[in-house]
C-alpha cells in the first residue's frame, strides 16, 4: 500500500490597513496567487503625512504599513496600500503605491494609478488637507475613499479604487510568484 503524504502550508498575509476597499484589493488578487491564504487586516502607520505628496512619500507610506503589518500580526507577507497626490506639468494627479515584504526581507512594488484631479478638488485639497474629504465635498458623500474613491467619481464609473488597488497589488506580487527576481 503506498502513502501519500500531502503537506498543507499555510499562508497568512497582513494587511496594513481596515479600509474595505483595500483589504478587498489584497484579497481578491494574493487569493488568487495564494489559495487557501489567510488574511488579517490592522491599523498601522505610514509614517509619512496623512495626505502623501509625490511618489517618493507614497511609495514610502506603502512600505512603512507592508513593514508594519508583517510585524504587527507575525505573518508570512505584510501589503501596504498608500494613496497620494503628485504635482506634475499638467497639473495635480493622484498616485498610489502597493508594497508587499515576506518575512525574509524580499520587497515588491507595483504603482500607478495617476489621474488628473479637477481643478475644485485641487482647491479643496488644499483647504482640507486629504484627497478624501476634497472629493466628498465635491459630490456632497461622506468618506468616499472607503468606497468608490476619486478614481470611481472621476471616471464616473468606468473604474473603482478597488479595480485600481488590485492592478498596485498584482504588480506588487511579481517577485513572489514568478522566478524572474530571483539571484
């Protein structure tokens, strides 16, 4: 009688944020890449302001929460998800960054997502201090980067910040899930 011995390894990956929407992100692609994972979802810092400037600051804010996440809840990978606004010659545009670490140190990114902001979210912006409450005041809702987002009013639709978060979280993922990045 032969007998096969199956070896469950099991996944968990942590979450730098309790934002639905991206939780729903990492979700729907490390699933994906990890059937069977298990996800957790925490508070953590970015350490950079509340309203990121620029890649550099948003990038880092990404790292920071994926660094904090993987420590804070002792898991296999740590997803940090940061929103931004980078200042460009056409004008304000979000961006938003995806870092993800494993417990060895290995580090992916995947980033994006620039949309040029309209001029009276600009000014709100400016007034209110995050791209959140610029865009609520623009379609009169309360806390719009927990559901559609500036990419979803924006485009009216046609994208979510969810659909924009997942594209960051599969960029990010890469070096975990093909060998290309290996030495």
């Amino acid at each position: 009688m032969t007998h096969v011995i199956i070896l469950s390894i099991k996944i968990t990956i942590a979450v730098g944020s309790t934002n639905p929407v991206k939780v729903a992100a990492a979700e729907t692609v490390l699933g994906q890449a990890f059937p069977g994972a298990t996800f957790m979802a925490a508070t953590v810092p970015s350490g950079v302001p509340d309203q990121p400037w620029g890649d550099e600051e948003t990038r880092t804010g990404a790292f920071n929460r994926a660094v904090k996440a993987l420590e804070k809840m002792d898991a296999d990978f740590g997803v940090g998800l940061e929103g931004g606004v980078v200042e460009t010659s056409v004008g304000l545009m979000t961006c938003a960054w995806c870092a993800i670490v494993d417990s060895t140190g290995q580090v992916g990114y995947g980033g994006g997502v620039h949309i040029l902001l309209p001029p009276p979210v600009a000014t709100a912006l400016c007034e209110y201090g995050e791209l959140g409450p610029a865009m609520d005041i623009l379609v009169n809702e309360h806390n719009t980067k927990q559901g559609r987002g500036a990419v979803g009013i924006l485009t009216n639709g046609l994208s979510s910040r969810q659909a924009a978060y997942e594209q960051l979280v599969a960029m990010a993922v890469a070096p975990f899930v093909t060998e290309y990045y290996n030495d």
